[in-house]
C-alpha cells in the first residue's frame, strides 16, 4: 500500500528576487553515513508538479527504502528554464528564472539538516525537466555527477556549446514516436505552438560519450516485452566505462510515445508508454552503478 503523500510539507527559499518552492523525502531513520541526493523535475505546465511527481514518479517511496534524499522542486509557472531558444523560455530568464542557482540553493539548504554525500547528487526529469537535466550537465557539472534524462533530448543551442567542466553519467529514454519531443530532431510541440527545437536523440546521446570519452561499442539488449499489449518493444545500449568510470547508457522504445515509461500514460494524444521497464528503477540503478564525483 502506498503511503500517502499530502503530509510533505513544501519548503521555500529565496533565489535571486524570485521565491522558490519544493518539498524533500528522506529516510526515516537517518543513517550515519551521508547519503545521495536525488533531484526529481517535472514536466512543463505542471502548476503542482512538485507534488506530482512525489505521488507519482516512485521515488519518494524508492527514498525511504534505498537510504536517499529525494527532492521534488518546483518550476515558476510550472517550467524549467532549459535553456530553449524560444519566446517563452527568453521570458523566463528576462523575469530572473534561474533554476540552476535554485537547484544549488536547495542543496546548500540539504547540508544543514541532513548528512549530505556532494560526491552523489544526481538528477532525473520528465520532459521540460528532462530537458532541464542536460542544462544541468553542462553548467552545474561540479554538483551532479549523473543525469537521467526522460524523453528529453538536448536544446539545439545548447549543444554547440556543451562542455561540463565535469564527467557526468547519463542515462537517456527515448521514445521513437514521441509525438512533441521529435526522436531526429527538430520544434518541440505544444498546445497551440512550439517551444525551441532540439538535436536528434542519438545526437543527444553522441554528446555525453565524447564528453565521457567513451568510444567503445555498446551491448545491445532487447528487453524482454513483459507487455505485448502496449505495442513497444525495447533496446537498452549500455556502453563500457569512459574517463574516470563515467558511464552512458541509451533506453529506445520503439514505438514509444511522450511518457514517464513504466506508467501509464496521462492521455491518449502522448503516444503509448512502455512496461517493459520503469524508468524510476533503472535510473536508480544506474546512479548507483556511476563513480562518485571527484573531489579536487
């Protein structure tokens, strides 16, 4: 039985000239040993994403069980500034939206009441938030150490200038018919227009192995199709460590649509999800497989 969510309490602070809400879940019994933090971003539009993704995404529940904090923040207007080159994104940064600063803020806040390993802050998001997570990558390499980004390929202008100071691990999940994040490339849809474009996901993909310096081929695996009902199939590259142990890891789902895989999807117009996998669980067993950060 799930436990319910409503009695986390939503924490703010205050970033630039903006305040900024999110909510924490921690064990119970905290450890002796300091332990990871996991930042979990929702997708956009999400006015209540943070609470969204706390009941929904499983890793609150995944928190408790595995010794993690697990922080679901909360995008102004229900975005992350990622970095697009479109209208609205430009509005958010011109309104002071600055959400790398906001993810730094909230760990500073982490140190004081919890034992904090820095070596092992990770980030997962869906969509917008998974878009948001390579942001991350390239500007805040010296706090996350790996990423998880859910059908969320990379902006088009962020990729010609993409170089973490940092290794950083990735694991990517894409759907190859993903109706508004475009698996070649391309606008990024949405209701009533586009928001910026991106690269294509394989490009995406082609960016963390030079990053990591990974140049050996993948293991191809085909997953077991648990759910042949769900009309997707699935093809996990896992490819051999890079510099310093880094890793890069690549989910398509072919035939897989605008969703947080492993769930249902939230309606019909999204494209079908897959349940040969969930996300939630292999983006945890992958952070956990990642070498710590350095530390100069």
């Amino acid at each position: 039985m799930r436990r319910p969510q409503n009695d986390v309490p939503v924490r703010s602070l205050k970033v630039g000239r903006l305040q900024r809400e999110y909510r924490v879940v921690a064990p119970a019994d905290l450890p002796k040993e300091p332990m990871p933090v996991v930042f979990v971003f929702h997708g956009g539009t999400m006015t209540n994403g943070s609470l969204n993704m706390l009941r929904d995404s499983g890793f609150a529940e995944l928190a408790r069980k595995e010794g993690f904090v697990a922080v679901f923040p909360q995008g102004v207007d229900g975005h992350w500034n990622d970095k697009r080159d479109s209208a609205f994104f430009q509005s958010l940064t011109e309104r002071g939206v600055d959400d790398v600063a906001f993810a730094r803020a909230i760990t500073e806040q982490l140190i004081r009441q919890y034992p904090i390993d820095l070596s092992r802050v990770y980030a997962v998001g869906v969509s917008n938030g998974g878009i948001f997570c390579h942001r991350l990558a390239h500007e805040a390499s010296n706090l996350i150490v790996a990423i998880a980004p859910i059908i969320a390929s990379m902006p088009d202008n962020l990729a010609p200038q993409f170089a973490p100071k940092h290794p950083v691990s990735a694991i990517i999940f894409q759907g190859d018919a993903d109706p508004l994040i475009p698996y070649n490339g391309g606008f990024v849809g949405v209701i009533g227009g586009r928001r910026g474009k991106v690269i294509p996901a394989e490009e995406t993909v082609q960016k963390y192995l030079r990053l990591n310096g990974i140049t050996a081929k993948p293991e191809v695996i085909t997953l077991p199709d648990k759910d042949p009902s769900d009309g997707t199939t699935t093809e996990a590259h896992r490819y051999p460590p890079g510099r310093e142990g880094h890793r890069v890891e690549y989910y398509r789902v072919r035939g897989g649509g605008h969703c947080w895989f492993g769930r249902k999807p939230g309606n019909a117009r999204v494209g079908k999800s897959s349940f040969d996998f969930r996300a939630t669980d292999e983006a945890w067993r992958f952070f956990k497989q990642v070498p710590a950060r350095r530390r100069s």
